[in-house]
C-alpha cells in the first residue's frame, strides 16, 4: 500500500503543475480544452482519493468501518466520472455533436448503472465490501462494469470517428494506442500480485501525452505578438463551423506590408505588429486575437453588426505613422468581415475568403472601408489560382506557345527583327491575357521556369526554320524583374544559346520600368547581359511609370516608344514627341515605335527620325508556320 501512496501522490504533483501550465500558457478557447480541463481535475481528485483510501487501508480496525466505504464511494464516483468526461473528451477532438443515440444510451446508462451499485455497495457488496480481515474488496459487479467501461472507451473513439466531422487519422491512431495502453495496464493491475495501481499510475501517463501530443500550446502561439497563429485561428473556426455556431470572423490587414519589409526587416516591425495586436485586445470584446499573416490579424465575433461595430471603435484609434528606426513610415488598413452561416455555409469557401483578404492582389484592399468579403469577392481569387495551375501545368508539360511579332528596320527596308510573345491557354483553351498570366507568373515565382522554356523554344525556333538567313538579325524576348535576381540567369541563357549555336549578340532582352521592384539587381543583370554580348531595350516608354532619368541611367540601348504616346501624338492630344526623340537620339540610343497602324503613323516616326517600327500596320503577332510564310513574302518582296 506504501508503494501505492508514493506513485499516486508523485503523479498529483505532477497533474498539479500540468494543470498550472495549462492556466500560464495560453489555450485555445475551444471545446477540446475545456474538456481536457475538466478530465484533468477529475483524474487529479481520483489520484487524491486514491492515496487517502491507500492511507486509509493501513490502519484497519482504527477507522470506522463508515468512513472507509464513505471514501471508497467517492474513489469510485469520481473515478466514473473521469471516464466519462475523458469519453467526452475523445468525441470533442473529432467536433462530435452530442445526440440522444444508441451510443448515448448505451453509454450514459452504464456509468448510471455504476453509479447505483457504487452508492448501494455498503449495503449489497455488489460493487466492493469490506471483508472480515477489514479490507476493501471488489465484488462481483465492480469486475464486470471495469470491462464495460473498457468497451466505452473503444465505443467512443470508433463513434468519434464515425460521426465526428473532424476527419484526421493520426489522432484516431494515437486516441486508439492510448486506449490500448490503457486496457493492459487494466488487465496487468488485475492479475498483479502487488497493489500499486498501475491503472491509474497509467493514465496519469497518458494524460500527459495526450496533452503534449495534441500539438504543443506553442504551436497555436506566435512569439512575436504573444496572441494566438493562423493555425489556432483555423482550429477555432473549423469548430465553429463543425458545430454551426454562428459566428462572424473581423480582419484588420496593413497596406504594402511586404514592401515596408523590403526597407525594413521583420524584426524591425515586431513592435509595430505588437502594438495592432494591443489595440484589438483593448477594443475587442473577445481578448482571442489571432495573428493570422505578417500583415493581417483576425478576431472572432458573434454577428455582422458586432463586426460593424469593432471596425468602428478600431478605424478611429489605428495609427497611420510608424516610428521605424527613426523614420516616419505612413501607411493605410484594410477592414474585412464575413459571417457564417449567412455569407457561406461551406467552410472551406470562408476560409477561401479569409485568405483571398490576406492575398497581395491589387483592387480589393481598399483603404479603411470596411469590406464585406461575399462570394463575388473569390471570383478574382478563382481566376489567380486557375491561371498559376495552368501555368504550372504549362512548365511540366513543356506546353507554353510562341508567337512572333516582325519589327520593320527603316534602314534595312524589310523586317530585321521579330519580339518573342508567349501564348498560355485556360481549360477551355482559350488564350489568357498574356499580362495577366506573366503577372500571375511573377508572383509566384515560376516565371524563372517559364521564362527559360520561352527561351528554349525561341532558340529551337530559330534554328529548326534557319531564321537568320531569312533576313532576321536578332530576337527581342521580354525578360522579368523576377528574372533579374536570379545571380544565375545570364550563366543559364548563355548555356541554352551555346546549345543551339546561336551567338548571344543576336538577343535583345526588353525590360519594362513599371515592374521594377529590386533596381540594384536588375542594372547589375542588365549589365552582365551587355558585357556578353545581348542588347538592351527600355519596354513601354511612355506608360505613365518610365522617366527620362531611366534613359540615362540604366544599361539600355533601344528605348520602345509604347504605342499610347505616338497614338496621342497623331491625334494631337500631345507634342511631347517633338522632345523626346531628339533627346533619345542624343544619348545614343535607337528608337523602336510600337503600335504602328497607319501611314500617317510611319510618316511620323522617318520624320522624326525613329529606326524600327512594330505593329498591326505589318502584322499582328503570328505562329511559328504564319510568321515564317509571311517572313518571306515580305523580305523577298523588299529585296526584289
């Protein structure tokens, strides 16, 4: 019995400082917890009262025969009652939704029936009864209810999963080996010739795995605002949603986060990420606030109108300047809610929603509105993520298409070069915009690869059609500022032109300003395509980005006048073509005029003193086959 009183009560202590971890370490408010809780505090009592009726035993005959089965009565009460709530436990981890059923039944009537034997014992001994040596013994009926209450365990785990809406197998394997484990310690307390309770020395054990094994708290915890993660937040709302708790989700997200943090370093704005979480602490009714992106925190309410007026108390308190390193940052905020079930009652179309206002995408982050996040809200982010898939597709299957524009020399007279354009079909197989895919492209970085496929089958292009020898003198092909910082880029293009013979001196790479994101690493790549022998050209000169400081500071020896500023130029609605190419001529660079639709267009430009003209007046951009026929009809026809 000594052995019993050391085990049990070493393993109070240690549940005891279990249960003080689990108070100063931040749970997730959900029913899981909760119940974890309460078994806890019951397995504690029984370990209590386990030592005590272990204590009681060893002074038989010198404590009323009343007392020790009043303490054997509340040992076995509160022993029940842990199964039962560990029971409860287990179904909570699956989001099982309790209903009146024939495991209900099954179940509650057994712990019911137990609990009528136990509190009828002292009178029957069906459930224990104290010998004539003074001691307490197990009767008949204590033996059978401790298997039945073995075949609840396994009963409840195998409804859990069953009719659980949490669907996740290795917590059923670990809930399944726990209930093994416990089973034979069961069955080796029963045949053991020594009392030390290895039952419930066991599930002492096995609360602490549970507990450690169900994803440390950490895991729901970001350390650098001390709130709960996007991992916590989706816990919480899989719940919700589980068991059709109305509820409606707020989210306050910083403007161009993930451009400050190209200025500044993430540890640099961990104040400033702290600060927006005290302030939704103190405004928010709910203190759960969750930081669910680097930008983007989220706080869980119970009705639109509550949102409404969080987002109320918050816009008029968020600052719009920080103080990083010393400098005044200004920025703006975006405000999102969407409710379920009103909004959606799928719950992977909200979760779609809440990462859609957590995305970087231009046009739906609108600065301090508060935007409701409906189903036309996903159309967008829909059309990204089937766009990026086709792409993927297009980089696997080597499926991305070429079209070949001809770029007409003034002093050649005929067609010297061609622009490169790529070509990528939807599922329908019609032709995606080609500035939206390439946009697509570059953010996901996978315009590396598809850009070096472009390049592969512009080389193969060339030489399966002997392109140069029909008057062609070099390749314009767009190049990314995606591209620019991949410090192997210029090594891996040399190889693929090496490959197919091709000089390198016969590529022209264009670069448009208005996408520029990192200029020290694209002049540095400009330069090294130079120094080996390409070209450069200054794409879409006079969009609205490009500025004559470009001209002169970047490593570029074409400049391509974008086709709006000639056309507003011919219509009258500018001269600013008057100074421009002048200007242009005098830095030493050539001119290539795009959009060139009319003879009035091309007058224009010889007047002006352009050098290479590209447009629909020509062609418009054509397939391999087309291009080559139209190739030479056209330089034959200017040769002749």
């Amino acid at each position: 019995m000594i052995y019993n009183i050391h085990f049990e009560l070493a393993t109070a202590v240690m549940l005891f400082i279990l249960v003080l971890v689990y108070f100063i370490r931040e749970s997730l408010p959900i029913r899981r917890n909760r119940q974890f809780l309460k078994t806890l505090f019951f397995l504690i009592v029984d370990t209590i009262l386990s030592a005590l009726q272990c204590y009681a035993g060893g002074f038989v005959g010198k404590i009323p025969d009343i007392y020790i089965c009043v303490l054997n009565i509340f040992v076995y009460l509160t022993g029940i009652i842990f199964i039962v709530c560990y029971n409860s436990y287990v179904l909570s981890i699956f989001h099982y939704k309790k209903v009146i059923n024939f495991y209900s039944v099954i179940n509650y009537g057994i712990f019911f029936a137990a609990a009528i034997l136990i509190v009828t014992s002292p009178l029957t001994g069906w459930y224990f009864y104290i010998g004539s040596d003074g001691i307490i013994h197990s009767g008949m009926a204590r033996n059978i209810m401790n298997v039945l209450y073995l075949i609840t365990m396994f009963m409840t785990i195998a409804v859990a999963k069953m009719s659980g809406k949490k669907k996740d197998k290795k917590l059923y394997r670990m809930i399944l080996v726990t209930d093994i484990i416990i089973t034979m310690a069961a069955i080796a307390d029963s045949i053991s010739k020594n009392s030390v309770g290895i039952t419930m020395i066991v599930a002492n054990m096995c609360t602490f795995l549970l507990y450690f094994s169900m994803k440390s708290p950490d895991y729901y915890l970001d350390i650098r605002t001390g709130r709960f993660n996007l991992n916590g937040f989706m816990e919480v709302l899989r719940e919700k949603i589980d068991y059709n708790e109305s509820v409606s989700c707020f989210l306050i997200r910083v403007q161009n986060y993930h451009a400050i943090c190209r200025i500044y370093d993430e540890e640099s704005l961990q104040e400033v990420q702290r600060q927006i979480a005290e302030i939704l602490y103190y405004k928010a009714e709910d203190k759960n606030i969750y930081h669910i992106g680097a930008a983007t925190f989220a706080v869980f309410v119970d009705s639109t109108e509550m949102a409404k007026k969080l987002y109320e108390k918050v816009v008029k308190v968020m600052p719009h300047q920080w103080n990083v390193k010393r400098e005044a940052l200004s920025h703006e905020y975006s405000y999102y809610y969407v409710t379920y079930p009103d909004d959606s009652d799928d719950a992977e179309d909200i979760i779609q929603r809440i990462h859609y206002a957590r995305s970087d995408h231009k046009g739906h982050h609108k600065p301090n509105e508060l935007i409701h996040l409906r189903k036309e809200a996903l159309e967008e982010a829909r059309r990204f993520k089937e766009v990026a898939h086709r792409i993927e597709e297009a980089i696997l299957d080597n499926s991305l298409e070429l079209n070949f524009q001809p770029i007409y020399s003034f002093e050649k007279n005929r067609i010297t070069s061609l622009e490169v354009l790529s070509r990528l079909k939807d599922g329908k197989h019609n032709y995606i915009n080609p500035e939206y895919f390439i946009h697509v492209a570059e953010i996901n970085h996978t315009i590396i690869q598809l850009s070096r496929q472009m390049f592969e089958k512009t080389c193969r292009f060339a030489v399966d059609n002997n392109i140069f020898d029909r008057g062609i003198n070099d390749m314009n092909i767009n190049i990314s500022p995606i591209q620019c910082q991949d410090k192997h880029l210029v090594q891996d293009l040399k190889k693929i032109a090496a490959k197919y013979g091709i000089p390198f001196e016969r590529f022209h790479f264009e670069i448009t300003e208005s996408r520029l994101t990192d200029e020290k690493a694209v002049r540095e790549t400009l330069t090294k395509l130079k120094e080996n022998g390409a070209k450069i050209a200054l794409d879409d000169f006079g969009t609205g980005y490009s500025n004559i400081a470009s001209i002169m500071l970047m490593p570029i020896d074409f400049v391509k006048i974008d086709k709006s500023l000639l056309w507003s130029y011919a219509s009258g609605d500018n001269e600013f073509l008057n100074e421009l190419m002048p200007m242009i001529r005098g830095e030493g660079k050539k001119i290539i005029a795009e959009g060139i639709e009319t003879e009035e267009h091309i007058e224009i430009l010889r007047r002006m003193g352009g050098d290479f003209l590209q447009g629909y007046y020509y062609s418009k951009p054509l397939n391999e086959e087309n291009f080559i026929r139209f190739l030479d009809a056209r330089n034959n026809g200017a040769q002749a």
